[in-house]
C-alpha cells in the first residue's frame, strides 16, 4: 500500500479514537451532573420541611460521619473532573497528531513516534487504573465496549505507526543508495 493511503487509515483510527474519548468525557460529565442534581433535589416540597428538621437533628448526632461522607462526595466529585479534563485532553491530543498525520503523509517520523508513544501510555495507565489504586480516581472496576473498543484502536495505531515508521527508515535508506550511486 502506498504511504498516503495508510496515513488515512492512521488519522482515520486516530480521530476515531478521539471521538471515543470525548465520548467517554460526556459520559463523566453527565454522570457528575446526576450525582449533584441527587444530592440537591429534597424529595417534595412537603416533605422539605420535615426533612430540614430530621437532617439538623441528624447533622448534630452525626457529626463526623457527616464530614467524612462530605469528604468522600468531594473527592468523587473531583475525580470525576480529573476524569473529564483528562478525556477532553487526550481526545484534543489524538485529534491532533491525527491531523498531523494527514498533513504529513509519511514524510517524518514524529507524528508516528509520538501516536506510538501517547498510545502506548494509555494502554499503560488503563492497566494501571484497573490493577493498583491511583491517586485522585483509585482504582477502577469497570470495563465496558467503549473502553475495549478504544484499546483495540490503540494497538491499530500502535501497529500502523510502527509500520510507517519502519517504512520511512527504509525508503530513506534506498534514497542515500542511489544518491550515493550517481
């Protein structure tokens, strides 16, 4: 295949991926959205009134306990914008280097050093996110199709990279040959 044709497949499964990741940084924003709208809501404007009552009786019994589910509810709240920022930016940077790609058309190597590498580091931090505790998001349980679907466009990635930075080293191997030769 020629170089141009697998740049577009390149830029293709990077921007794809991008998607993926501005996706899943609306879902973290949504869900962060639910979570507030929960816990501001009172159950009905009847019920409102009682419920201040037995919530500061509650409030002065409790005490610490109420602190530490506060506390517990702001790391989530934190971490869930950690998440969405994170996914935002990682979504700009495949968007990015997949343009990048599409300018380029395989005349330098960085674009595809560069996707090797970011890809690489998120198939890394994935693992890690689901194996060890990480500060601010701890560790994670769940693994769904997009998170699949966006591991496998990595590896492509990784895949197609390592091929057209091969195919540079080759091409430019052939082209001191013959310079050399005349």
């Amino acid at each position: 295949m020629q170089k141009s044709t697998m740049a577009y497949i390149l830029a293709a499964l990077m921007l794809s991926t991008a998607v993926i990741y501005f996706v899943a940084a609306a879902g973290e924003s949504a869900e962060a959205g639910e979570g507030q709208d929960r816990e501001q809501a009172p159950a009905s404007s009847q019920d409102s009134d009682s419920d201040e009552a037995v919530n500061s009786a509650a409030e002065q019994g409790e005490g610490e306990e109420g602190s530490e589910e506060e506390e517990e509810a702001e790391q989530g709240g934190l971490a869930t914008q950690v998440e969405t920022s994170f996914f935002t930016m990682v979504g700009l940077g495949y968007a990015g280097v997949g343009i990048w790609v599409l300018k380029d058309k395989g005349k330098t190597n960085t674009p595809y050093i560069i996707a090797i590498g970011g890809s690489i580091a998120m198939i890394g931090l994935y693992v890690a996110s689901r194996t060890i505790d990480l500060p601010v998001v701890g560790l994670q349980d769940d693994v769904g199709t997009i998170d699949i679907l966006s591991k496998v466009l990595q590896v492509g990635i990784i895949g197609l990279s390592a091929y057209m930075v091969n195919t540079n080293k080759a091409t430019r191997r052939l082209d001191s040959r013959q310079q050399n030769v005349k």
